[in-house]
C-alpha cells in the first residue's frame, strides 16, 4: 500500500502527516512543480492533497493528472471552490455573513451597495488568501475610499458584513465527522487568527452549530477540511473553509496527523 502527500512545502504539518502514515504503509511527498504532466506514472493507492494556496495553479494541474481509479483526498473541484473566497460564499450564502465581488470602478455605486445590504463597519478580503494576510476592517465611507483609491483599476474587491462576534471558532472536519473545536481569541487585533498569535481554547459548538457545519462541509464535497465559524450575540455564521487546514494550534486538543493517516487507510480498505 503507497499513499501520496500532494505539496509544494514540507511544512510541519505535512511532516507530521507523512511521519503518522510512514509509520503503517508506504508514503511519498509528490511535488506539483516536479510532476511531469502526462509523462509521469502515479504508482499509488491513494493521493491525500495538501495543495498551497500559492501553488494553487501547478497543484490543479497536477490533480487533473492523476488517472481516474486513484481517489484523491480532496478532490480537484473541492479545492478550487474552497481556495476561493467568492466561489466558497457561494455555494454558503446562505448560512454567511452578506457578501458580493465586483471589479466596478464606480467608488459611490459600491459605496451606495454596502450601505443598502449593511453599512458600516464592513470587511475587505482578497479572494485568494490566508492567515488573516490582506483583510481589512472597513470603518467609513472615507476609510473605504482610502482602500479603494490604492487597488488596482482591473483588481476585484470582495466586500463582506462585518459580524461583531463574540465567539471565533476554527472546527476541524474530518470525513463529515468533527474531529475537534477551538476558539480562536484576538490579541491586539480584531483578526483571531492563530498564526497572528491569537490565544486557544477548546470550544464545545452547540447541536444546531455542528449540524450547520456538516450540512456546509457536504455541500463543499469536502473530505477534509477546516471551517471558520463566527457566534454573534443573535446568530451563528460560516465564514470561510480552509480546505488545506492548518492545525498546530488544533494539536492541542486531538491528534490530527494520527487522524487523517487512519482515515486515508480506513478509505483503502
């Protein structure tokens, strides 16, 4: 039995992964900026995909490659549309914070459009991104012309509702069970990012929170996954899923590389 690791880096994460299933079968990192499209031979039972963010392209390539009758954890599909903040909303909107992307030059249009759907304070991501890099808080009109004035004529700008939550929540979802739950609690920021140093705590989600979760992650077609949930004092929001998940913070609370190497084993049997 050979199971491969689809990554760029050897991160710490990886390596934890690639040291839980060396230790029950044959494993191999695979790097997509080393794969010979259509020349190579993927002699594997299994691929699990640790796709970067920043080498989201090569790794889509790379997917694609790989025949048929190997099963891939994540899929190729799964990971564009969770990569992407916009297709991700999409396939969630109804269970998240109010959103649209527009690459319109007409600053008081967009303006007008906040302050129809929610006003101000608002929330300005890139598309693609992760640990909090690139996010503003939005506090007025002239703060959003600030931001507006500095992009690019042909960038997109993807506008959110700022939630005033009380609770941030990283839930770890590992083939439609969850696995494990942390609150994520800012320090000298409002992002709660763990990698911007935010404090962690386990977090038990309520019965209706687990099931949003799960309902969210199906309609992903996720196998493994990281969803953000944001508590307000009135509701509870999916904000963004994390199909390459992070989870040295999440090692706290479970042993997620013994997880995820005894589900790619489970799956091949």
């Amino acid at each position: 039995m050979k199971i491969g690791i689809l990554a760029h880096k050897k991160t710490p994460e990886n390596l934890m992964i690639y040291e839980e299933l060396n230790k029950k079968c044959s494993v191999e990192f695979i790097d997509p900026l080393e794969v010979f499209m259509r020349f190579e031979n993927y002699e594997f039972d299994l691929i699990l995909s640790r796709v970067e963010r920043d080498f989201l392209k090569e790794g889509i390539y790379a997917l694609n490659d790989i025949p048929k009758d190997i099963p891939v954890i994540n899929s190729a599909e799964t990971i564009q549309t969770c990569q992407n903040k916009y297709f991700t909303y999409l396939k969630l909107k109804k269970v998240s914070p109010k959103s649209f992307l527009t690459y319109s030059g007409d600053m008081s249009g967009i303006i007008e459009k906040i302050n129809a759907n929610f006003g101000f304070p608002c929330v300005i991501k890139p598309i693609y991104g992760g640990y909090g890099d690139g996010v503003l808080k939005v506090d007025s009109e002239s703060g959003f012309a600030e931001v507006f004035n500095k992009k690019d004529e042909r960038s997109e700008l993807f506008v959110q509702e700022y939630i005033p939550y009380i609770h941030d929540i990283r839930v770890f979802v590992l083939n439609n069970e969850i696995i494990g739950s942390m609150e994520r609690i800012p320090k000298n920021s409002w992002k709660a990012n763990y990698s911007l140093g935010a404090e962690i705590k386990e977090f038990n989600l309520s019965s209706e929170a687990k099931d949003m979760v799960l309902d969210s992650v199906k309609k992903l077609g996720a196998d493994i996954v990281g969803i953000d949930v944001l508590i307000s004092k009135d509701n509870t929001y999916i904000l963004e899923a994390n199909i390459t998940p992070q989870f040295r913070g999440m090692m706290n609370f479970v042993n997620v590389p013994e997880k995820i190497a005894d589900y790619c084993l489970k799956y091949l049997k």
